[in-house]
C-alpha cells in the first residue's frame, strides 16, 4: 500500500496544486482514464470545504490530503481541523455571522462530492472532519515481449 500525504495552508490558491497532485497520483495508481476528471472535481470540491472551514474558524494548521493507493482501489482522504459539535450546539467565540448560509454551502459542497463519487464517507466531530473518497483501480496489463 503506497501513500503520499500532502499538506498546505488553508489559501485558495493550493487547491489547484492539490488537484493536480491527486489526479497524476490517481492516473499512476490505475484509476481509469475517463473518471479522473471527477477525481479532479471532488477533491478541489474537498480542499475547497477544508480550506474554507480553516479560514472562518481562524485555523492555522494546514489542511491534509492522503492518496492512499491500494490492491484493487484508490482513495483520497481531505482532512480539516475545525471542530464540530452536534447539531444544535455553538461554540463559544466560534460562531459564524450566518450559519445557515454557511451550513447551506457545506451541504451543497458535500452534495456535488456525492455526485461524483460513488463512494464516499463523511466524518466530523470535536477535532475536525474527514471525507474519504474511493475509485476502483484496474491493475496494468502487462505486455508480452
């Protein structure tokens, strides 16, 4: 199992760096030509949500991205720092002016990754949150001399 990990300050302006990373990482891995589109889509859709989750909760660690390539698949896994509490809960000092526009956009954010990607896990708790992202991979052919 080969991992990279790549980690950058929450700034816009590394999401297109991160995207290009993943879909090389993915191309080398064995993700089929056709979907590396959508793998350049949903992570940029990803970085996008860390990035602007670091930024309204004034977060200075940088986000994290794993490519993880495994037997027979190949996944991506967008890591942010902020926390989140249940549904109902504020936190001191950390409330957004809007939280339902902020909420409307995360859910949509979340909705265009499900549309892109058949295999996805959302995860969030007190010390941040993690989506997880799978393609199927097909071993190289090998060819005969």
């Amino acid at each position: 199992m080969a991992t990279v990990e790549l980690r950058f300050s929450a700034l816009p302006e590394h999401v297109r760096t991160a995207r290009l990373v993943a879909a090389a990482v993915a191309r080398r891995a064995g993700v089929d030509e056709a979907v590396l589109d959508e793998v350049r889509l949903a992570v940029g859709e990803a970085c996008t949500r860390a990035v602007g989750l670091h930024q309204s909760g004034g977060i200075t660690a940088p986000v994290k991205v794993l490519l993880i390539e495994e037997e027979k698949q190949f996944s991506i896994e967008v890591g942010d720092e902020a926390p989140r509490s249940a549904p109902g809960d504020r936190a001191p000092g950390g409330a957004a002016e809007d939280p339902d526009a902020e909420s409307e956009e995360d859910e949509m954010g979340l909705a265009v990754i499900s549309g892109l990607v058949d295999d996805v896990e959302v995860t969030a708790g007190e010390h941040g949150g993690l989506i997880r992202m799978t393609w199927p991979t097909t071993p190289p052919t090998a060819v005969l001399p």
